[in-house]
C-alpha cells in the first residue's frame, strides 16, 4: 500500500514524503523475500517458538522457522488469491467448512468475514495443530469456530495419520516422501453425517479442502451435501504427486454438475488440462 499524503502540504514536503515511503516500502518488501528466499539458511539459527502474528482474520499463532509457508503466512502473503476468493464468496451469515485446518488461518479468515452470525465448521486431525488452532480462536475472542479434532473421510472409523517434516504435510497416505515422522491413530467421519447431526446439511456456503492427498474420500464422503446446496463453492488443493488422480476429481465433480474454474480472479476462468491442475474452484452457474 501506497500513503498519498494531502494537498494541504507543500509540493516539494509532498514528493518528499512519498518518495520516501516508497522507499521504504520497496526496502521492506526486499528484506522479505529474502528471508523467504533463504529461508533454509537463516532458520537453522533461531530457535522455533509459536509466537502472535496479525493477518487479515485476526491474530495466528505461528513458527516462522518451521517453512516458508509459516513466514508467508505471517507476512500475510499466503496464498493471496485464496484470500481473494474467500472475500469475493464469503458474507455476513454465511457457513464455511475448512478441511484439513493446519495452522488455522483460513478458519480465522472465515470467522471474520460470516461474523458473529455465521459460523466455521474446521477439521483438523494432528493434535499439535489443534492446540495452536484453539490459541488463536481464543486470541481473536472468536464464538463462531467449531474445531473437530479428527479426519474427515468417505467412512465413519479410525485411520492411520503419517506425520510430516512439515506441520501441513500429515496424511492418511502412506508411504509418502516427507511423511515418515511417526503414525499416530485418528478419527475419521464423513462430513454428510457430521453435518446431518448438527442439521446443517442444507446451509452450506463455502467448503475449502486441503487433504494430502485424500481429496476423493473427503469428496465422496460429502456426496449428500454437495448434492444438497446448490449454491456451495468449493476451494480445492490437488496434490498429483501423492497418488492423486487430478482426471478422477474432476470428473466426479462435473457429475455432480460442477463447473471447474482457476483459483484467480474474478473466478470464472475455465480450469485448464485436468492434468495441470493444483488448486481450482468448483461452483454450479
């Protein structure tokens, strides 16, 4: 962001204030992408501790030498055009359901965004992840987030967690690169019978899922709802390289007569290849 200072001053004070916040700013958005860029080196020499960052949904708990993506996030530079489609799709009242939760932060941006009379529904199966998520709800003072500690999945049960080198990389597959920190056992539900429980099966709004590689048994599992609204849009991260079929996902989506779009605004892109997808928005119209 650019400060424009008043016509009140005069012109040189005017330039000369401008410039030099510009300066600042480009000053400030290199030292930042040069932590990003040397992310690996630098971390290795600063203890990791959870420390309170501020971002667009409020206050987040984060370690910001465990990965770029946690530095990203405090930056608030993750995931932007994410960010953009949860305020282009999201209002007041409304009812979102994050899968697959990690650190919270999409949790927390929704939460701002439906108020006080909207509500989020966010599953996250790894216990570390939970313990942070509910710090955070407990800093932003935030009544409208429900967190489920357990895996969502096309079956009612339990199932084996793989933990990752990365707080974002636990999975229900196994055997994969990155994932072999430990097993730990989890819950598992379908969202349809979590969602018919509480009689929410016909409000939803906005569903994000983000699974490593368990995209189709959240999706099958969660067949009634999708079939129930209508007007829910869908935020789904593919992950190709740990055994998803992109082609499969896709196809069951459009049978249910979903229409595929780029993750970018204004979101009414036509998706490309199946096989070139990682993030796309699914919505009917």
């Amino acid at each position: 962001m650019i400060l424009v200072f008043g016509d009140n001053l005069s012109s040189p004070l005017h330039y000369y204030l401008n410039f030099n916040v510009r300066r600042i700013q480009q000053m400030w958005t290199a030292l930042t992408n040069t932590l990003l860029k040397h992310h690996d080196s630098w971390s290795r020499l600063v203890p990791g501790f959870y420390y309170p960052y501020r971002f667009a949904g409020g206050t987040i708990y984060l370690d910001i030498t465990e990965s770029p993506m946690m530095l990203s996030r405090a930056l608030g530079r993750y995931e932007p055009d994410k960010h953009r489609a949860f305020q282009h799709f999201l209002r007041s009242g409304d009812s979102f359901i994050d899968v697959g939760v990690n650190k919270g932060d999409f949790s927390l941006l929704a939460a701002k965004l439906v108020g006080k009379e909207g509500q989020v529904l966010a599953f996250e199966p790894e216990p570390s992840n939970c313990r942070w998520i509910r710090k955070s709800i407990r800093a932003n003072g935030y009544s409208n987030i429900t967190l489920f500690e357990m895996a969502l999945s096309d079956e009612n049960g339990e199932a084996q967690l793989n933990l990752g080198a990365k707080s974002g990389w636990h999975t229900l597959i196994p055997g994969q690169k990155g994932r072999g920190r430990g097993v730990i056992e989890v819950q598992t539900r379908s969202l349809d019978s979590i969602l018919e429980e509480k009689g929410l099966a016909q409000s939803i709004r906005m569903i994000k899922i983000d699974v490593e590689g368990a995209e189709m048994a959240v999706l099958k599992g969660a067949i009634n709802t999708l079939r129930a609204n209508p007007e829910v849009v869908l935020l789904l991260d593919l992950h190709p390289h740990l055994g998803v079929d992109t082609r499969e996902v896709c196809e069951f989506l459009e049978k249910l007569d979903f229409r595929l779009y780029k993750e970018k605004p204004p979101f009414d892109i036509p998706a490309p290849e199946y096989n070139k997808l990682l993030q796309l928005v699914a919505r009917r119209g």
